[in-house]
C-alpha cells in the first residue's frame, strides 16, 4: 500500500524543499564550498530566501497557507510550478495569485480543479500573468473564461488533456492568447475547432497532438475567417485522411510552420521521403514541415515530384495542373540500375606450345577470385592452375585504331577489381616447361618460349 503524503499548504512545501538545501550537500573535509550571498536556502536570521523561479511538485499541497504567508516568501517570485499536487479548490488557486505580484507563469497540471468557482468568489486580477498551464486539471470551459477575464495579459495557454469534446463560445473573444495546447482531448469535429478560433482570434500557433478529429467538413471560408492569425499548426497522430481536406488549410495565408505525423492520410506512403514530398507539393505556403525547414530547392524538387507522381494517373488532383503551369509536363526519371555487375560477356581463348588452339564466349562471373577462375578451366585446357598464365585484353579502342591495353593477372584480387567489361578477350597461355636446374654446355637453355614471346610482342603494342 502507497503511503499518502501529509497535506500540506504551499508555504509549507517551500519550507520544506528549499530549508534543507544547505544542509543537503555534500561534506567533503578537504574542500570549501562556496554559496553565493543570494544562492535560496534558509538565511542567518531564520527566514527562507527563494528562487524567482519556483518548481514545487508532488508535495501533495492542498492549500496556500496563513493569509500573508505566501506573500512574504514569495515576493520577489516570477514563476510557479506546482503540478502533481492536491489544490481541489479555486479559492485557493486564487489566494496564492494575488499574493505573488510579480508572477508571469503558473502551473496547475494535475491538480483536481474540475470544480466550479462559486458564485461569490471574486477571481482577483493578475494583469502580470503571460503563461497559464491547465493541462490534466479536467477545468470547466466556463471557469477557463472567467479566469481568463481577470488575467487580460496572457499569451500562452495549456488546455491539454481535460477530456473537452465540445466547445461553447464565450460572451466575448480573448484576442490576447496567441499559442493554445490543446493535446489529448476529444474534439472530433473541425466546427468545433473553428469555434476555438473564434474564441482566440489573434491564435499565432495551435497545437493539436493526438485529438481524434477526422476531416474537415467545415467550408474553407469557415476556416479561413476562424484562424486569420495562425502560422503554426500541430495535427499529429489525428484523424485527419484526405488529402482535400490537408489543401483547405492551404486558405490560411500565415500557416508556415506544419506538423502532421502519424496521420492515415499518410499510411498509404511507405517512403518517407515521397510522404514529405507530396506534402510540400500541396502546401505552397509553408516553410517548415514537421520541425525542419523546407528550402526552394526540396520545394522545387517536391513539385516536380508530384508532377511525376501522377503522370500516368487517370485522375489528377487540382494541385497537379497549378504544378503544371508552373514547371510544365515533365518526361519521367530515367531509372538506373546502380546494382554491382556480377557477370561479364567475353570471348575466352586458350593457345600455347603443343596445344590446341580453343575458342569459346562465355559470361564470365566476375566475383569470383583468379585461383577460382584458374580452377573452373582445367577442364577445358587440360592444365592444372598452376600451368596457365591469365591475360585481359582491354578491347576498347583509342584514338589511333590500336587495342587500348593487355595485361596479365597475377595476383588472386576477385575478377571485379581487373576491371573487365562486356566485349573484352580473356588469353590463356600455356606455362613453358620448367627449365633444367644445371644444363650443360652441349645443350644451353633454348630462348624463351613462343607464348612469352608473344605476351612481350603484345605489351608493346600502342596505347
């Protein structure tokens, strides 16, 4: 069983994280350590100096404490974060505001304020307030309007996780907020996004991580008079399918900056980089897809690409003819097999002293080492390997009508790296016999052997 932490208010927690801080660290015999005049901890005289940035979570706060309290500890505070606790109540949201005067950040995650603010409770104004974090707090909608009606200021607004399908307009808008996080809740039609537009008619960025909406059926003007502002959207691992319903955000003139992955709409691409190019091939107007930067060139590229794309397809989208008029019909890429040769076509001849000449043309595998080749012809030669000598001759021709080169195989390298191409000749000549260890003067060593001579004459052939 979990042991439940004891409540506390959130003067208590502060006390209770930020008084030990000396006392926690290390004690080490031979060092000094140096805490700087203003470093947060508790100070000479017993009072608790903070941090203008506060993170307090988990502490299982319930409350703000003593009227004063949290006014005399955190005076000088310009963020709060205290999610992961148990304030169940606004009126003790509202107790710890309007005692921190400076404060431009508060965070509320996870704290169970799903409750209505009572009729006779007055929200006090916070006009300093620019970050409002509500995510996992299940707010009501209406209490999420009466707050921000005291806090004219606030810019950036987390609604995420709140479990909201629907979404009632207030009796104004609030062209304050600029950013809106709303992941994880459950709207599924884009009417009811519209109306958050409507709600947020200044929205610069709108993240919609993992909300099950599916797509669009709102009419494009909708849409357009609903997000005038906006220049960032995020609808990953949406519903969202089609690709008509992706092109009606294109009426959003500021939209630049387009994060949409894990959409069905793209399942049916196995290649992400043809997914990346038919997205920027039909938003004209963004800049950034998913987080990276999208140059002229890969736009350039992309549209050329989805121009090719439908070359051949009997139904071509709209965006497919205003490519068109752009770039013009393109010829399809010429597709180039990159994948290693293994097989050569060559004419392959064995001659030497005392042997039939033989002839054959044959695809030589050229992945096969020299020693392997030697092997697969003693058959054919009726030598061992050890009693033929391998000779390519390079059959392309240079500028003055003579075989370009010829050269003897020597070391056991695989037949690729002697660089032999279609057409070229394959010479197989007969080792001489070993010369005698001691001739004698009556029978000196007879020159060398025909095919060396040969193979001599054929080096100095002109290049």
């Amino acid at each position: 069983m979990v042991e439940e932490k004891p409540a506390l208010s959130l003067p208590q927690a502060l006390w209770q994280k930020y008084s030990t801080i000396e006392d926690d660290l290390p004690r080490l015999s031979s060092s000094k350590i140096f805490i700087a005049a203003n470093a947060p901890g508790k100070t000479a005289s017993g009072t608790l100096r903070l941090p203008p940035v506060l993170a307090v979570h988990n502490f299982g706060i319930t409350c703000g404490g003593e009227e004063g309290e949290v006014s005399r500890l955190c005076s000088q505070v310009t963020e709060l974060d205290i999610t992961q606790n148990c304030i169940s109540q606004w009126q003790e949201v509202f107790k710890i505001l309007q005692q921190i005067p400076h404060l431009t950040f508060l965070n509320l995650c996870n704290n169970p304020l799903g409750c209505d603010i009572p009729a006779e409770l007055d929200i006090p104004s916070c006009p300093q307030l620019r970050h409002l974090v509500l995510n996992s707090t299940q707010v009501l909608w209406k209490t999420v309007y009466n707050i921000l009606e005291q806090t004219p200021n606030v810019e950036e607004l987390h609604l995420s996780m709140n479990n909201y399908s629907s979404v009632d307009q207030p009796p104004r808008p609030f062209p304050n907020i600029k950013i809106l996080h709303f992941n994880g809740n459950n709207l599924q039609s884009w009417a009811e996004v519209c109306k958050l537009g409507k709600t947020f008619p200044n929205l610069v960025s709108l993240v919609m991580h993992e909300v099950p909406l599916k797509d669009i059926e709102a009419p494009v003007e909708q849409l357009q008079q609903s997000f005038l502002c906006l220049q960032k959207l995020n609808i990953s691992n949406t519903g969202v399918g089609s690709w008509e319903s992706l092109e009606k955000f294109n009426s959003l003139q500021q939209l630049k900056d387009v994060r949409m992955l894990g959409v069905p709409l793209l399942d049916d691409i196995a290649d992400e980089k043809l997914r990346r190019k038919m997205v920027i091939a039909r938003m004209p107007h963004i800049v950034r897809l998913n987080g990276s930067s999208v140059s002229e060139e890969e736009r350039e590229d992309a549209e050329r690409a989805f121009i090719r794309h439908f070359l051949d397809s009997e139904v071509k989208p709209e965006r497919y003819h205003a490519l068109v008029d752009i770039h013009g019909v393109l010829d399809p890429l010429v597709e180039i097999d990159l994948t290693p040769q293994t097989t050569v076509h060559v004419k392959v001849k064995f001659e030497g002293e005392g042997h039939a000449e033989k002839v054959k043309v044959m695809d030589l595998n050229i992945q096969q080492t020299l020693k392997e080749f030697k092997r697969s012809l003693k058959d054919w030669v009726g030598l061992p390997p050890n009693k033929i000598r391998v000779i390519h001759v390079d059959t392309g021709i240079n500028f003055d009508g003579h075989v370009c080169y010829q050269e003897e195989l020597k070391y056991d390298k695989t037949l690729y790296a002697y660089h032999i191409k279609d057409g070229d000749e394959i010479l197989i000549w007969a080792r001489p016999p070993s010369l005698p260890s001691s001739p004698s003067k009556k029978n000196p060593p007879k020159s060398a052997s025909a095919p060396a001579d040969k193979f001599q004459a054929k080096k100095e052939l002109k290049m």
